[in-house]
C-alpha cells in the first residue's frame, strides 16, 4: 500500500540513487541533503502553522518503505495563501505516483488556507506539464525566459552609479505599488505580494541564508515624484552563478540597460568569471522591451519555463492518464537561483 509521508533522513540517500538512476549527471548541487531538510530548523519548523512556515516542506510516496517519489513545495514569499511546487521526483513509470503527490499536497495545504498553488517547469520536461495540467487541473499562467550573460563578446558597460541605492525597510510601500503596476492587470491578482516581501532586514536576510543564498537589492529613485521606478535583486547560492531579476515601470523603460549593466558591474566586483542570468516574466508589461535589451547586450536565450497555477477551489477536471518513463524538475525559487545548477551543470 503506498502512503505519502513526510522526507525522513533515511529517505534521501534513496532519493539520490532515483535521481542517479532516471537522470544520470546531474549535478550533486542538486541532489545534496541541503535540498531537501534545513536541519534543525526543520524539527521547530514543522510544528508551525501554515501560515507561519518559511522553509521547504517534503513528502515522498512510499511502499513497504521504499521511496517511490518526492514533492517539495515552499512558501511564494511572504504570501500566506500562495504555495510554490518547487520539485518533483519520480521513479520510473510513475505518473500515477506523481498526481498522488501532487493532489496530496494540494488537499493538505488547501485545507490548512492555501488558496493558490504554483509551478515553474522547464519546457524541456513536457510529461511533467502534462502531468500539472492534464492530471492536476493546473493552468497554464504565463511565461519566464531565461537570459544568459556572454562575456567573451566584450563591451564597454556604462553605468551610472548615481541612479541607484540599497534598497531600505521604509521602501516597502512604494515597492508593493511598483511590483503591482508592472504585472500586467489581468494577472495581478494571482501573484500579488505583500508588504512583508519588501521589508529587507535581517529577518529577510536570515531567511535567505536559511534557503542557501544570499541577495542585494538596489532600486532606482525617481525623486520628483517621491517614487521609486526601479528594483533590481541579485542572488547567489555559490558565488559562481549569479541571478538578477529586475522590476522597472513602463515610464522609466528606458533605463533598463542601465539597471543590467549595474547588475554586471556590481557581479565582476564580487566574481569577474561569474555565470550571469536574467529572467524576463512574460506577465511584466515591459517583459517585450526587457527582451529587446537584452538581445543588444551579448545575452542569449538558455531557458524558457513554464509558470502554471492552479486555484485551490477549482474542480479538478477529467483527464486521460498517460504513462511516462520518468519526470523531473528541479526548484526554481523566487524565481532564484537554484535554477542555475541545472542550466548551467546540465
């Protein structure tokens, strides 16, 4: 009888030979036991109500205690009714395994006052969107296109430091007005975020460090109308591989390519051989233009995900089952860093 329980530590070294097995390579970054528990932390943090838990929480389908398959799915920031699916991991010919997991989750975390669940999937992983949207009634949401950096095509990068600051507590106001003016309107609802998200103290700082990275954050100030137009964050797991996404209004458009060259001038000070990666949100209004700049900047495509979304009170659709060799996909938080192990080490 399979039973779906929470990840044991006698469970993860299990887990990793299944991984090994159905994707040979990949990177043990991956795969390591900081993926999975954030011991001790973990014994405090599963005590926690809903909404009061931060960390990643794990659950594996297991039959005569053997693992069968893994589902990880974190807090989308600070808001309290928004889960993100993060990882999936099956074993062979394990579609029916999957929507266990996925519908399992779903239903507890739906019943404790999670209202909206989301997934970010790499298009080259087809069986497992299928399996979101075919199985578990997901939707499809919008889009993130991944954009790296091409050193080897040197330019000179003009910056204006003097356009940008470290971002502060007391920005937060202005930053949730930013952050809701650039998502297009039709979608704003679905991800909208909180003051919280842009509190950056050490409480926010404390919590990155517990989810394995460290960011900076830098806004543009647009002083006459005691706005700010602009938030650029910087993410790192390794000091190797650097993620920046950047918020920017439609009327201060034109200033993007200074924001990605601050970006690249702020990394070559920390690592001047780092790995540099922009996610461009389809669901951003100045998603086309980020595009435009980015293709006259020596960044090329290497990425292109998948955001689906699945409302916790919607019915849950006929499918047709299919059957498929394996699915994985691995975490993509805020849309962070963790990513970069697979594009980069795959």
């Amino acid at each position: 009888m399979i039973k779906i329980i929470p990840l044991r530590p006698s469970d993860i070294k299990k887990i990793v030979k299944m991984i090994e097995y159905v994707s040979p390579g990949m990177s043990p970054d991956m795969i390591g036991d900081k993926n999975f528990i954030h011991f001790p932390f973990n014994i405090v943090h599963n005590f926690l109500p809903v909404h009061m838990k931060f960390l990643q929480e794990c659950y594996v389908a297991v039959e005569d205690n053997e693992p069968l398959g893994l589902i990880t799915l974190i807090p989308d920031g600070h808001s309290r009714n928004r889960w993100k699916i993060n990882r999936l991991i099956l074993g062979m010919n394990a579609y029916d395994i999957g929507k266990q997991l996925i519908d399992y989750v779903v239903n507890k975390y739906g019943g404790a006052g999670v209202e909206i669940f989301i997934t970010v999937i790499d298009e080259n992983y087809p069986e497992a969107i299928a399996l979101f949207k075919n199985a578990c009634a997901f939707r499809h949401y919008s889009k993130i296109n991944v954009w790296e950096y091409n050193p080897a095509a040197s330019r000179e990068i003009n910056v204006g430091h003097s356009l940008f600051r470290r971002a502060e507590i007391s920005d937060a106001g202005k930053l949730i007005e930013l952050d809701a003016e650039s998502i297009l309107p039709h979608l704003r609802a679905s991800l909208a975020k909180t003051v919280e998200d842009f509190k950056f103290d050490r409480k926010s700082k404390l919590i990155d460090y517990l989810k394995g990275y460290r960011s900076c954050k830098y806004v543009l100030d647009n002083p006459e109308k005691n706005s700010i137009e602009g938030l650029l964050s910087v993410f790192t797991f390794n000091n190797r591989h650097f993620w920046v996404d950047i918020t920017v209004s439609m009327a201060y458009m034109q200033y993007y390519e200074d924001i990605v060259n601050f970006a690249i001038s702020a990394i070559h000070q920390e690592n001047a051989f780092a790995g540099i990666y922009v996610g461009v949100k389809d669901y951003h209004q100045a998603a086309r233009h980020m595009t435009e700049v980015l293709s006259g900047l020596n960044f090329s495509m290497c990425g292109n995900f998948q955001v689906l979304l699945k409302d916790y009170w919607q019915p849950i659709k006929d499918y047709r089952e299919n059957k498929v060799p394996a699915i994985i996909f691995p975490d993509m938080t805020s849309p962070a860093c963790n990513i970069m192990r697979f594009i980069s080490e795959s």
